[in-house]
C-alpha cells in the first residue's frame, strides 16, 4: 500500500472546519493522505495518535485521516464532502487524540447528522 499526503482534500477539509460544528478541532493537527493499493470496504479512515503515543514522544493530540483512492474516487463531490464530515463526527470534544465510535451516549455519528452538517456547509459556499 502506497500513502501520499493530500493537499487538495486538505484545503477542503480546511473550510469544513470554519463551520460551527467543528470549532473543537484543531486542523493543524489533522494531517490528509491519500491511499492506493487498499483492499478495505471504507471510502475513509480516521486514525487518532493515543494518549501513551503522545505522553512517550510529547506530543500534541493528531489525527489523520485516510481517504481510500480506489473508493473515495468513485464518489461525487458532494459524497466526498459527507464523507469527510463523517470522519471529523469521529473527533472527540475533548480533541483528546481518542475516537468517537459510531453509536454512544453522547453522539451517535449517522447519515442526519452528516446531511444536516452538510446542508450546513453547501449553504455557506
């Protein structure tokens, strides 16, 4: 599997993040690569750095996100978009390097709240 960092899809995730609902997240800790060569199901990946990893190298919390070339291709921008939404839906409040799971007592991460976020974003382009 080949990663390279993601620039473009970066500058988009940049202006989800001027949206209300992310003001928590730090974006200079997020980093975007781009993978080839995955045989996974998901169009992206959200990977945290654990608050053992960043105590041992005194670190800040950081987050990367994945997207999945062969499927996040495939995708329409406006789907490319809500799948970055969903992905950022898996950052803490805290922005504590953790992950939120999909369903728990404080969030549930689904398909309302991401178009909801995203009728947020599109009405501000």
């Amino acid at each position: 599997m080949e990663w390279t960092a993601d620039y473009k899809i970066k500058k988009e995730l940049q202006k989800i993040l001027r949206l209300p609902e992310f003001s928590y997240i730090n974006g200079k800790e997020i980093t975007l690569y781009r993978s080839y060569g995955s045989s996974s199901r998901a169009y992206a990946r959200i990977w945290g750095l654990p608050r053992v990893w960043q105590q041992a190298l005194s670190l800040k919390p950081h987050y990367i996100i994945e997207v999945i070339s062969e499927r996040f291709n495939k995708l329409s921008p406006s789907d490319q978009i809500k799948t970055l939404i969903h992905e950022l839906l898996h950052i803490p409040k805290n922005f504590s390097g953790a992950l939120v799971p999909h369903k728990g007592r404080r969030q549930n991460i689904n398909h309302d709240i991401i178009n909801r976020i995203y009728d947020h974003y599109y009405s501000r382009q």
